[in-house]
C-alpha cells in the first residue's frame, strides 16, 4: 500500500541555479519528490503550494494519482497558467515516484514499459562565430550527439539570447532585474542561413540539425527564414513567433515545409490542441514540469500522436533532474517520441540531486530504479541559498520593446 500523505516540504536551492522542489513522505515513510521550478519566478510557485496545495495534501491517499491532479485543478477556481501547473506537475511527478517506489518498479514500467531502448537527446552547439560554432557542433558528434541545437551570435549586435559564454551549463537568467539587449530581425534573416551552410558542409547530411528562433518572428518572417533553411534539412525549426495567436502558424505552413516546434511554454493541452488537431505543428514541447506532470503531459502526447505530432520536449538547465528524470520515464514509454533536449547540468547541481539516468552513445537512459531514480540531498540544498535572477529582454534597434 502507498499509504497516505503525511508530509510535505518545498525546498528551494540554488546550486548554480535555482530550483524548487516539491517532497512528499506517506504514512509508510516512502518518500516522492516532483519539480516545480518556474525560471524567473520560482519563488510564486513555492508560495503557490506552501499556502495553498500542501495543506490540501495531507492526509489524501499518495495511490490516487489522477483523482488528486483532478482535484488540485477542478478545486481552484482560477486555472490553467504556469504558476498552478507547476505546482500540479510537482505534486503528480512525487506521486509517481511514490507510486513506484511502492510497486517496487521503475515510472515507465508503470506507463506502459519501453517503446524504445533509449533516448535521443540534442545538446547546444552555440559561440559567438561560425568558426566557433562549427568546432561546438563536432565535439557535440564526438561525444556521440545524434542531434546538434545550433545557435550563433548575430553580427552588429552586443549580445544574442541563446548564445552562453560557457557552453556546457549555459544559463540566461542573468540577473535579479531582467537586464535589456537590442534585436534585429533583418540582421538575424540574413545572416542565420549562412550558418547552416557552412555546418552542412562541413558535417553532411547525417547529423540532425536544430535551430531556436526564440519567438521573434512574425508568421511571414517565419515563413521566410524556414524556406531560406530547407537546403538544409532540419529537424525543426522552434518557436518561430510567439504562440498566442495559433493561426499564424497556418502562414508559416503556407510558405516553408521545415519542420516546427513549439511549445516549451505551454502549460495544458488546450494551449496547443489547435496547434496539432490542424497540423500546424511537427513537435510539442512541453514539459514535465510546466504542462501539470507526467499525467498531463501524457495526455497531450496521446493527443498529439493522433495527429502525426511527436514529442520534443524542452530540457534547459531551469528543469532539474527531478524533472529530466520524469521526462526520460515518459519519452521511452510513449509511441510519438521525436527528441529530447538535454542541457547539462554543473556539478554542484547533479551533487544536490542525485541521480542514476545515463548518456550513452547519443541516447539517455531512464533510471532502472524503483520509482524515478532521482531524490534531492535536503542537506547539501540547504547550503546553496535563492538568489534571484531573471530571464533578459530585448528591444529593437529604435527601443521597441521585443520578444527574447
């Protein structure tokens, strides 16, 4: 028996980072932890469910996983956004792991078991020059990368988002007042698919190649960047205008057959229904984390496949290995599965959460453990104190406020 909920902490830490962490402890002295960290916002979550959803737990039954992501949805008057879906994620990922700590099983067998052997992840290959980026892209192949994210800085401009000095653990949020960059979208067009040229000839055709557009298009700007990137075969092209208006993407599709992905920022299935029941989409990004847990982001899997649309879900260094761990359980049990992103966290980092997924020959494998395989050092976290940090903005060359 799973036995009933007794306890309940958040925790929040910064070990390079900051995260918050949700941990549940039944009757029974099994313990279950879930991620809720919200990049930039962190501290609105853990209120979130210190005031309002751990009081709500104690004493409920850790086995009724969906009936307790019912209630903490239906029961809150306001819902849906990013701040009461990570929340929920949390408390269903530590349900999860509980669930399968007490059937004495790792999470995907409890889903359904392996729909594949491993997991196919991407990892970031960005610098500030071509020449740079191209000596990024070939350690990525060396380490055993299927799969390449390629991001360089835009010449004429001071600083692009995307592009981190450090390349293994970049992290943008960069300061307690989100600072200010400028953007130029003509300068970015022209000089983004002489990129790719260059890494296509330099790596042929093998490598499956990734771009992030960081919402700052419009439609038929998107439209133009995805027909002048086709030569070069990408696996997709992300979050190519901002995601509120859904019909855009029509547009898009009118003029470019380069795949898209979308929806990192995405917190129900409802905010992306549209998206893939027309089609308009390639891959679904949502998270773990930010898309109410293993159970919701199921469902919108399982909507998605329908629909021709694989999973391809976000995986930055503001989702900790709590919510990768949860991630990889999901991605080798669902059928639809297209990519992982996978940024690496520091070593302080993986030292407060200790794990046992692996990378492997270009795939991550989930835990074999009971449960997710992942748990948190309340210890070691509590010396790595919050200190705020926000994400950047950008504004176009005449001071218009813009996307990232």
């Amino acid at each position: 028996m799973a036995g009933r909920i007794v306890d309940a902490r958040v925790i929040i830490t910064s070990p390079g980072r900051n995260f918050v962490t949700l941990k549940l402890i039944t009757e029974d002295g099994v313990s279950g932890v879930g991620d809720a960290t919200l990049n930039g916002r962190e501290l609105a979550v853990a209120s979130y469910l210190t005031d309002h959803v751990v009081p709500a737990l104690i004493g409920r039954d850790s086995a009724r996983i969906e009936d307790t992501w019912q209630y903490l949805y239906k029961g809150a008057y306001w819902r849906r956004g990013p701040v009461t879906m990570s929340a929920i994620a949390a408390v269903d990922t530590a349900l999860w792991d509980i669930l399968g700590k007490v059937a004495g099983l790792p999470v995907y067998r409890l889903l359904g078991g392996r729909s594949r052997e491993g997991v196919t992840v991407y990892g970031h290959a960005n610098a500030e020059t071509v020449g740079g980026v191209l000596e990024e892209v070939a350690r990525y192949r060396d380490l055993g990368y299927r799969a390449v994210r390629v991001q360089t800085s835009v010449p004429g401009l001071r600083t692009t988002y995307g592009v981190g000095k450090d390349r293994m653990f970049y992290e943008p949020a960069d300061a307690a007042i989100a600072s200010e960059a400028t953007w130029s979208t003509e300068r970015y067009l022209a000089h983004t698919p002489t990129v790719f040229a260059r890494v296509r000839e330099e790596f042929g055709p093998e490598l499956k190649l990734l771009h992030d557009v960081h919402h700052r298009l419009t439609p038929i700007e998107a439209g133009r960047l995805g027909r002048s990137l086709e030569p070069y075969a990408l696996t997709w092209m992300e979050d190519p205008v901002p995601a509120e208006l859904q019909e855009g993407f029509r547009l898009i599709r009118q003029h470019t057959t380069t795949p898209i992905a979308v929806g990192e920022v995405f917190n129900t299935v409802w905010d992306c229904q549209q998206l893939i029941s027309e089609q308009l989409i390639d891959y679904v990004r949502a998270t773990v984390v930010h898309a109410g847990g293993i159970s919701h982001l199921r469902r919108i899997f399982d909507l998605a496949a329908l629909y021709h649309v694989r999973s391809g879900s976000h995986g930055a260094t503001d989702l900790s290995p709590v919510c990768m761990s949860a991630a990889l359980h999901l991605d080798i049990s669902i059928p639809n599965f297209g990519l992982q992103e996978y940024m690496r966290h520091t070593e302080e980092t993986d030292a407060v959460f200790p794990h046992d997924y692996r990378f492997e020959n270009g795939y991550l494998l989930p835990s074999e453990a009971p449960g997710l395989g992942v748990d948190i050092d309340e210890k070691l976290a509590a010396t790595f104190p919050y200190r705020p940090a926000s994400l950047p903005v950008n504004r176009l060359e005449d001071g218009t406020l813009h996307s990232w």
